[in-house]
C-alpha cells in the first residue's frame, strides 16, 4: 500500500481507469464478436451491427483504451467479411 498522499492518489486513480478501460474492452470485444456472428448466419441487419462495432472501435482508439492500429486492423478484417458477404 502506498504512504504518501500522491502515491494513494494515484493508486486510486489507475484503479478507476483500469475499470473504465475494461468497460471499454469489453463493449468492444462483445461487438465484434456478435458482428461476425452476424456475418456468418447471413443475417441482413449484420451491416448495422458491423456498423455500430467500428463506432466503438474508434470511440475506444481515440480515448487510447486500445491503440489506433489495432482499432484499423479490426475494422478492416470485419468490412472483409462483410463485403465478402456480400458479394
């Protein structure tokens, strides 16, 4: 545990992020994963859904809960899938 006021401050700080940091990974995991399960029953709401995982996507890259290359990768491999679901 930490002694000085700064360091029990800081300690307290990290913690509130690291659970708002989790909310965000989270959301985001859970979009992608009902997107492509989307995707794959051929659904035609499936672009919406894949629609409302990029808006997350980007949301966390911009507050750097994720880093904007891992938020392009994702987004590119699921526009993959969905434009080969429709084609």
């Amino acid at each position: 545990m930490p002694n000085k006021k700064s360091a029990i401050k800081a300690l307290r700080q990290s913690t509130k992020k690291a659970i708002r940091n989790y909310k965000v990974k989270k959301a985001v995991k859970d979009a992608v994963k009902e997107s492509k399960k989307f995707i794959e029953a051929k659904e035609k709401s499936a672009a919406e859904k894949v629609k409302a995982a990029i808006k997350l996507l980007d949301k966390a890259a911009i507050k750097k809960v994720i880093k904007k290359n891992s938020a392009a990768r994702k987004k590119s491999r699921l526009m993959k899938k969905l434009n080969a679901l429709v084609k």
